[in-house]
C-alpha cells in the first residue's frame, strides 16, 4: 500500500525489560551531549552524568557499562577506539578505551520516545491564528515567486517549512481535539455542576471557531490558487536550492525531499483547495464541530433534566385538586378534569352514522340524525355484543404424539445413516436395490456433496445437517459407464461416482 514502510528489525526493544528507564536515561544523555556537539562519550561520563536526567535510582559504573553494550547490541549505540586519552595504567587502558557515539537508529528511537511522552502531555485545539498563519504563508510565497519579485531561494525554503509547520500543526491539534471531544461527550462525571460548566465552555468554543472558518477558508483557497498559478514545481526547485543540503546528498535523497514536499502541498490542497463538494478538509472540520455541538447541547438537556424533581403520583394528584379548586365555575371542572386525564366523553356521544360522508363535522348533535346505541351499553357498559373469552385448549396430547413422531424420525434416520456408512470408497452403483426411504437419504447426501467446489485432490466433501457423518464424492472413472439404483418406486440412473460415507475424520 501507498505510504507503507516496513519497522526495523527490534525497533524499540530497549523499552521493555527492568532497566528500560536506564536506557531511555542513557539515550536522553547522548541526545544532551549532541545539542551540545559532543558526538562521543565514554562509560565513566555516561555515569557520570545519568543523574541529571532526572533518573534517581542509584546505578555504579559497571551497570552503565552493561547498559551500553546492550544498546549497543540493539544498533542505538556503536562503539570506537579512544585515541586521544591518556592512561596511566592497564585497568585504566581498559576503562577509557571504548568510547560511544549515539547512531542514527538510536536518535530516531529516541525522538520517537520523547514524542509520545509530549503528545500524552499536549492538548488538542481548534486555534485561528494558525489558519490566519497558513493564509499569511501562502501570501509570502506568491509574493516571492511572482515576476520581478526580489525573494531569494532561501526565503522561499523558510516560507514553505513554516506553511508544512502550521499545516501540520492544525492537522495535529484537530486530531487531537476531536479525540478529546468524543471522550468528553462519553463522560460521564459525577460532579454535574462541573461537568454542565466544562460541556457549557466547549459549546461556546465551537461555535466562535465555526463563525468565521467559511471566510478563512475562502481566504486560504484564493491564495493557494494564485500560488499554483505560478507553478508549484518552480517553486519546489527554488525551495531545494534554499534548502542547502550538504554536498554528500545523491540525487536519491534529493528526490526523496522534493516527494516530500509534494506531498505536504497535497496535504494542504486536500484540506483548502476547492472541489464540487466544497473544501474537503474544512467541510469535514464543520461537520465534526457542527455535530459536537449539537451532542453537547443535548448532554446539557440531559443533565438539566436529571437535576428536575421527580415528579410522584401523590404531587400529581395535589396538583390536580389544586387546579380543579381555582377553577371559576362548574362549567370549568370538566375541562380541566379532560386536561388532566385525557379521557373521553361518552361513548354513546361518539358513535358514528352508518355514513359519515353525509354528516358534516360541524353539525350540532342535536340537529344530526340519530345513532343507533346497543342495549347491552346500559346492561353492561360496552356497546356491542360480548361473547364469552374461549376455553384454552388441552394441547399436551399433540406435543406427546409429535414428539413420538420426531423420535420415530430419529431412529429411522439413524438407521440409514448406518447402512449408508461404507468401508472406504465404492462405486455408486454398488448400492444396488435400496428401500425407498434409504434411497432418500442416500440422494440428500449426493446433493450435499455435488453443491459442494471440489478440492485439489477432485473429490467433493459435505457434511449432514448434525455433522455426525461426511461423504466424499470422487469423479466417475471414464470407463466406469453410469450406476442404477433400483428402489419399490422406480429406478435411477446417473454417473457412476465413487463413493465414501463415515464418520468425518475416521480412517476407514
């Protein structure tokens, strides 16, 4: 796939085991001594100076020493002559003798290291300034590039490393953000006071980001089109002249940096350059902030509501005989009592004419044709005829007689499958003359194996319904002409295939 890289063999191996804060302490020493520009060091100055790491665990010399030929032996560190110290003694000779160089391997684990410990301390943000930034970057470079202009091929590698930081800065930050959203809204804290504040804060953030991305985002796309009218290329050739890679640098490293920055440029059009759906990656921020607001402000309804009184059938009630209290008449009472408990009047008001197409909404009962009511409504309160609920019926004598029948099934089922069974593979026409019901069974498994792709070896394997017997199905030999099976209801002819019916897995 694209973009793939295979791991070193035992990358970050000196991460695991008991002295793993050793080697990170004695790795974070050579990083320290080459900002320094000391490039070797030997075993007496790594003890010496692993306390002011911050590693306080009390280590001797000889442990150190251990340490670094383990490392040493994970390629992070190699290993040299001294040549311009002096000795005064053998033991001493065998001290100072060996001195120690941090490789390139070793200070890529390392800045791999001290990235993960920063990105667990960092937090994500959604900041303007560096969208504003990005806009002022590409502003830069178009007035470096358009004709006449005076911007000296360095510039122009600055203007373009500070447009791929602040890029990769907002892809960053928004990465991380939108982690630390998701995890906001799954939260569930048992301080809601603080929690209603933090998701309150986080709503009013969005919403000031969201305002003016759609301007800034056009902004940036107007600047991104007039510097890719120039030419990106010309521009990637002028930043590489910038660059001022060393002599040593082969035309592979060369290439290498500029399909770097063609891709960081991709990146940045990705995110900005203007399609049919809109900006891809701007259009993507919106919707991600859009929808955290909307899940935020639901968590705050949600919380709202759980800090409301409960509401009780006794407060329901004394509630109720409040409103019915100040109500101003009789006349009241009744509408508040439907209010209240939404039923229905009565049901002989509310039956309907046989036609009710004839009788408009608006006509007053009393001008309306009359409705027939049933007797039984003043009897027994319904208004149609009732009959009486049927008696529930003795079903134990089916489930009796239908679970005989599933044994008898069984049984009969079981005893084919064992006349079926053969003693290795035979011919298909072996068979010969077979009860009907045998003949059944017999033909399901045929089907089984026939539905089945054959394997390497040619030959089709299936397995019944309770897995209990397999049949392998070999193709017919070409001489072997066709089999007949003879049953009481007729006969049947086809391919004379080999056959082989057993338990799956028996050697028979």
């Amino acid at each position: 796939m694209p973009g793939f890289e295979r791991l070193p063999p035992r990358v970050f191996d000196f991460t695991s085991g008991n002295r793993r804060d050793l080697y990170f302490a004695i790795l974070h020493v050579f990083n320290d001594a080459n900002e320094r520009l000391e490039t070797a060091l030997l075993a007496e100055q790594v003890h010496a100076r692993v306390p002011g790491t911050g590693f306080a665990e009390p280590v001797d010399e000889d442990t150190v020493g251990i340490a670094l030929r383990h490392l040493e032996s994970l390629d992070l560190l190699e290993s040299s002559q001294s040549y311009t110290a002096s000795y005064s003694t053998a033991a001493e000779f065998e001290r100072k003798n060996v001195q120690y160089t941090l490789t390139a391997q070793g200070e890529a684990e390392f800045a791999g290291i001290k990235l993960v410990l920063d990105r667990l301390k960092e937090k994500g943000a959604l900041q303007t300034a560096v969208l504003d930034a990005i806009g002022d970057r590409l502003h830069t470079l178009y007035s470096l590039l358009e004709p006449g202009a005076a911007g000296t091929d360095s510039r122009v590698f600055t203007a373009l490393q500070e447009l791929e930081g602040h890029l990769d800065s907002l892809r960053d930050n928004t990465k991380r953000f939108n982690n630390e959203l998701q995890r906001l809204l799954r939260s569930e804290g048992a301080d809601l006071d603080t929690f209603h504040e933090v998701k309150r804060a986080t709503v009013g953030y969005l919403e000031e980001f969201v305002e003016n991305l759609e301007v800034r985002a056009h902004t940036i796309a107007d600047a991104l089109a007039r510097v890719e009218a120039l030419g990106v290329e010309p521009m990637l050739e002028r930043a590489l002249a910038g660059a001022n890679l060393p002599p040593s640098a082969t035309d592979r490293v060369r290439a290498d940096w500029l399909a770097g920055r063609r891709a960081k440029w991709e990146g940045l059009r990705l995110w900005f350059a203007p399609t049919a759906e809109g900006q891809e990656g701007v259009r993507r921020l919106h919707e991600v902030a859009r929808r955290a607001i909307g899940a935020l402000l639901e968590t705050l309804e949600r919380i709202t509501a759980s800090r409301r009184r409960s509401s009780s059938t006794a407060e329901d009630l004394r509630t109720a005989a409040r409103w019915c209290a100040g109500a101003v008449s009789e006349e009241e009472l009744p509408l508040v009592w439907s209010s209240l408990t939404g039923l229905s009047p009565a049901r002989h008001a509310v039956l309907a004419h046989d036609d009710a197409e004839l009788i408009s909404p608006g006509t007053p009962w009393t001008d309306a044709d009359p409705v027939p009511v049933s007797p039984n409504l003043r009897s027994s309160g319904r208004s149609g005829r009732v009959a009486r609920t049927a008696r529930v019926r003795d079903v134990g004598e089916t489930v009796e007689r239908r679970r005989e029948r599933a044994l008898a099934e069984q049984a009969e089922a079981d005893q084919a499958l064992r006349l079926l069974s053969t003693d290795g593979s035979v011919a298909l026409s072996s068979f010969g003359t077979l009860e009907h019901t045998l003949f059944e069974h017999l033909l399901s498994l045929l089907g089984r194996a026939l539905s089945e792709p054959p394997s390497s070896d040619g030959l089709r394997r299936a397995l019944t319904s309770d897995g209990r017997l397999e049949i392998v199905l070999g193709p017919p030999s070409p001489d072997s002409g066709s089999a007949t099976l003879r049953t009481p209801l007729g006969e049947f002819t086809g391919p004379d295939h080999t056959v082989s019916i057993g338990v799956p897995g028996e050697r028979r």
